[in-house]
C-alpha cells in the first residue's frame, strides 16, 4: 500500500511538472496538482534515510 502511493504521488507530481514545462496547464493549476501528488507522497510513509 505504501509502494502505490508513493508511485501514485510521484506519478501525479511529475505529469504535473511536465504538462507545465509544455505550456499545457496553467501555474496555478500546476501547483495544486504538484501539492495533491506531494501529499501523497507524503502519507505513503516511506523512510529513505
């Protein structure tokens, strides 16, 4: 459970980055999408350190 959500939020976090870097979705549309995969990211729990 922790591995999906972790691969969820980076996934989410990077098509986010990419649709902004090819002019596709707006900043502010970007941030929001970045901070849902970031959060996701966040709750997987995973320790790299």
């Amino acid at each position: 459970m922790h591995k999906i959500l972790f691969i969820a939020g980076l996934g989410i976090a990077l098509t986010s980055a990419a649709l902004l870097f090819f002019g596709i979705i707006e900043p502010g549309v970007a941030a929001m999408v970045g901070i849902l995969g970031i959060g996701l990211i966040g709750m997987s729990h995973i320790k790299r350190m």
